[in-house]
C-alpha cells in the first residue's frame, strides 16, 4: 500500500523543487550556489534538479502549478519568512491534490487502483468524504 503522502514525498516534492529550481536559474538569473542556498539544498542538488536527474518524474503535474512563481519569487526577494514560503510549498501540494492531478501516478505505483475514475489523492480536498471511507 502506497498512502498518497508517500507519491508526494517520493514524486510532488522533488518536481516542485525541479521547478522553482528551474525560475531561480533561469528566469531570475541566480548562480546555481546562490539557488542552493536560498532553497536550503547543495549546490550538487540544484545541478541535478536543473538536469532533471532528480525531480522528473511529475515536473508536468507542478507546471500547472502558479505557486511555482509566487515561491521562486519570494525566495528571490528574500524578505518572505520561511515559514509562509513553506506554506506555500503545502498550499500548492494541497492544489495538486484536490484537482486530482497526481491520480495518476498514484494509479501507477498502485494497480489496484486502476479500475477507479479517481483515486484518494485527494480525500477530503475534493469531496471524498466519511460516507466513501466505510465503503
């Protein structure tokens, strides 16, 4: 069994990373170290976000994303606190979620879960509630 947090923790948060990895270097024109440093990463982490050796997997599902910008943003402008850039990381976490976005990679790591319009990504987020959980 592969709860949805694992598919976030293993897929969603690295791509998130390849992606606010990707605006600080190339839209906002930082040095790979100063990324690293801003993101709390090594400069070998930012190299492999920017190459896609790490992160890939969902980078199409975080594109979708506009808390991509907004994060890459206030990173850039420094005067954010870190505790509402990481609630950002969550509340675009949270979106992915409840538009159902990552289904499918749930679907994949769980073949059980095939058969189904829709997985329990999402859970409470976009309507699944109580009554579906004693099913």
């Amino acid at each position: 069994m592969k709860p949805p947090c694992m598919v976030v923790a293993q897929y969603i948060l690295p791509a998130l990373r390849v992606e606010i990895t990707k605006e600080l270097v190339e839209d906002h024109g930082l040095k790979k170290k100063e990324a690293a440093v801003k993101m709390g990463v090594t400069p070998a982490a930012v190299t492999q976000y920017l190459n896609r050796s790490r992160g890939s997997v969902a980078t199409e599902v975080i594109s979708r994303s506009p808390r991509v910008s907004e994060i890459s943003r206030d990173l850039v402008r420094g005067d954010v606190p870190a505790d509402a850039i990481l609630m950002k990381m969550c509340m675009a976490c949270h979106e992915i979620r409840a538009e159902r976005l990552m289904c499918e990679l749930h679907k994949e790591e769980m073949p059980s879960l095939r058969h189904l319009e829709s997985c329990a990504c999402s859970l409470d987020l976009a309507g699944w509630g109580e009554d579906q959980s004693e099913q």
